[in-house]
C-alpha cells in the first residue's frame, strides 16, 4: 500500500482489539471521563482497527461504543472522536447528507468532497449513500443545486470529466478556432494526469492559465467547483493545504472543516499536505492548529496532524 507511508495516522502494532475496548471502557466507567486516554488511544489506530474496537467492545459491554462515547463527550471533541469512529466511505455519506438535507445546502462540502475523492471513492460513496437512504445522490444534488454547479457536481458523481469545460469556457474565450476537437479528445477522462494535460492546452490555445479563465467567467459555487477540481487535478495535497489554511485564517475558526479534513486525510496524505502547507504558508500546520483550537480538542488534532514542521 503505498498510499498509507505518506498518511500520519497508522495501524498500530501489537494490536488486541479487546484491550483497546477495556481501556475505553474504563475511561469512561464511573464519574468522569478520562479524555486523555480516549484521545491517545483512537489516534493512534487506524480506522480499520477502531471498527474493530467497536464491534470487540459491543461483544464484551453489549453497549454500542458511539453511543456511549457521545454521552461522556461534548462539543467539538465529541464530533472530532465519533468522526474518527466512522468508517470513510460512511463518513463522506454522511458529510454529503447533511450538507444536502440541512437548512439550505452545504456547496463547500459537496465541492470538496467531489472534487478530492479518487473516481472509485465517488462509486463507492454512490452506492452507500442508495444503500444507507435508499435514494440517488444524484437525485439530492439535483434537487438542492441548480445551473452549471449542478452539471458539474453531476459529471463528477458520474466519474468522467468535464465537457462542461469545453461549455463553459468557449463562451468565455472564442479563442479555440480548430483546436475544439484536441480539447474534446483531452477531456474524456478524470485522471489527474489528463487534466493536467488540458490545462496545458488550455494554456497554449487561450495564453490564459485556467484558473484565470475560471476566476475571470463563473462565479459563486460553480467557480469555486471548478477552482477545486481543477487544484485537485494540479496536487490534492495542495488543495487541503489550502483548505485549512482558509478554515483557520482570520477570526473565527471552521470546526466542520478542520475536523472533516483532519479525519479523512490522516491515512491518506497528511504528510503531504502538511509539506504543502509550510511552502504555501511559511509556516507548520501544527503551530496553526495549535494557535486555533484549544483543550482535548487541540490535542487529538494535533496527534492527527503527527508533528510540527517548524
């Protein structure tokens, strides 16, 4: 797997799932919770490991452990610890279910979790959103977006790429003459790579890089979809750099998207993005969530984030 050498969180050796499970339940046995040990454990397992807890911990309390994590926690070290218990797939259902049913839609969540997810990441997302709320999330979306952010959101639950492009910037630019069938060909696919083709095409033809075609003739959700496919295209790692970045800057912090991205990354390319963050940024991710966050909190995501690149 070479994925998970570049991700912080890991499998754990030695691993017993049933001391794992005592030791949650005596955190939370009795008055008062031992926040500490639950944090230290559950960031230290990978997520196959703490559904493995889970169910040992069913088998031997008889007592779900979300349930009762959620009764001895609060606030967002709560979210925080019961997103880390959600397997991944249920966690982006979930994240793209409340973004879409809650009191007017979410679109930051729908860009971001469309746009970083690999094309088998979105089947899968598809079929256990059917599977959990027996409805076609690409029925929701429809319903709850409209226009070019809703085409675009579409072809990418569809897992191919993006005519709409073709669509949307021809109107913008006029200057693809000719050249309209190369970018037809190019634009079968979403492979990273390929994309990164047609932005180079895109260039050659236009002299415009793409994101300042996008910036210059959409606006709202569809540029901001368009800006995160296509920054995903060029480096996802960059991308969730700079998505933190934003949920932390100036006052006020985005929870939601500091947990969401924290969580789903940990495994996957955390590393990376905490590479990217220090280019972009000038300074560590870790010394930003430290400044943001504070408490139990903080802690976890800073055992998340795996060290400082000062």
């Amino acid at each position: 797997m070479f994925q998970a050498s570049k991700g912080t969180v890991k499998a754990a050796a030695n691993f017993k799932a049933s001391a794992d499970a005592e030791v949650l339940h005596k955190a939370m046995k009795g008055i008062g919770t031992d926040e500490e040990a639950i944090l230290q454990l559950l960031c230290a397992r990978s997520n196959a490991q703490r559904q493995e807890i889970k169910a040992t911990y069913k088998t031997l309390f008889g007592k779900d452990l979300i349930d009762d994590l959620k009764g001895e926690l609060g606030g967002k070290f709560e979210t925080l610890i019961v997103a880390l218990m959600t397997p991944p797939t249920a966690y982006d259902v979930v994240s793209l279910r409340n973004a879409i049913k809650g009191a007017g839609t979410d679109e930051k969540v729908l860009v971001e979790i469309l746009a970083s997810r690999t094309p088998q990441q979105v089947k899968d997302i598809n079929a256990a959103y059917r599977k959990e709320y027996d409805a076609d999330l690409e029925e929701d979306v429809c319903g709850d977006t409209s226009g070019h952010f809703k085409r675009l959101l579409v072809i990418l639950l569809q897992v191919n790429l993006i005519l709409s492009f073709l669509v949307l910037f021809k109107a913008g630019e006029q200057k693809f003459g000719t050249d309209e069938q190369t970018f037809v060909t190019l634009l079968g696919n979403r492979s990273a790579q390929h994309l990164r083709k047609v932005f180079d095409a895109y260039m050659k033809l236009s002299g415009y890089e793409i994101e300042e075609s996008i910036k210059r003739e959409t606006s709202g959700s569809l540029k901001d979809l368009l800006l995160a496919v296509v920054k995903c295209a060029r480096s996802v790692p960059a991308y969730f750099a700079e998505t933190l970045y934003n949920a932390m800057k100036g006052a006020g912090t985005d929870d939601d998207t500091l947990i969401r991205v924290m969580v789903t990354r940990g495994e996957v390319d955390m590393l990376d993005i905490r590479a990217e963050f220090r280019k972009l940024f000038a300074r560590s991710l870790f010394s930003m969530i430290k400044g943001d966050t504070s408490g139990d909190y903080r802690k976890a995501l800073l055992l998340l984030c795996g060290g400082d690149d000062a």
